[in-house]
C-alpha cells in the first residue's frame, strides 16, 4: 500500500473528527487518548487505521515513539511526515474542547496549505 498524502491524512481525521463533534476518544485510562476508544471514538489518526489493520496493542504506543512503524504502516503513513502527524496529534490532544480543537484543526489547515474537506472522506 502506498503511504497517503497530508491532504488524504488531514481529510479522514478531519471527516471522522467531525463526525463525533471534535469529541476526544479519551477515557479515564492510562494511556490518555485511544487510536479506538470504548466510547466508541477515535483519535485523529485513528481514523485513519481501517478496522483490519487495527490492533488492540497499538493502545498505548505512540505513533512518533520509535516502536511506532506498525502504527505508521496500518494509517497508511510515511516517517517522512511525522512532523505532521505530531502536529495534527496536537491539535487533537491538546484540545479537548470540541470548539478549541476545531479551530487548531482549522490552524493547521492554514499551516500546512491544506484544504478542509466540504464532503465526508472515506478512509
């Protein structure tokens, strides 16, 4: 499979994001936000890993963490853009305020010349 663009990556955590009103998949846990929480939500990259890439032990283990490649390969995402992906993790960690992380999502569109989908994006 080929590695996806910013734009693809930005889509589909932008689409799944709104899809659950900028809600974190964050539960009272130890790992703080979830690629898949209980609740039935996502983190940002979450939504980009299909449900057959998915793998429970991925909880836990950052996608920049150097254990990371598996997290990388199921999102579809290459090392050459893991500035990115820290900043789009950003923007979704540190807001949990679904209006605060709307507009850092918006910020990062501005940042990284992307555009913000008018249409949902399938993963």
């Amino acid at each position: 499979m080929t590695a996806r663009t910013r734009q693809e990556i930005f889509d589909i955590a932008w689409t799944g994001l709104k899809a659950q009103d900028f809600t974190q998949s964050a539960e009272a846990n130890e790992y703080g936000c979830l690629y898949r929480g209980p609740n039935g939500l996502r983190c940002a990259i979450g939504h980009c890993i299909s449900d057959e890439e998915y793998q429970e032990v991925f909880e836990g283990t950052g996608i920049l963490a150097d254990g990371g490649h598996s997290i990388r390969k199921a999102a579809r995402i290459s090392a050459d853009d893991l500035g990115f992906v820290g900043d789009l993790q950003a923007a979704h960690d540190e807001n949990p305020a679904p209006d605060a992380m709307k507009e850092a999502f918006l910020d990062l569109a501005l940042r990284y010349s992307l555009t913000v989908p008018s249409e949902p994006v399938a993963p």
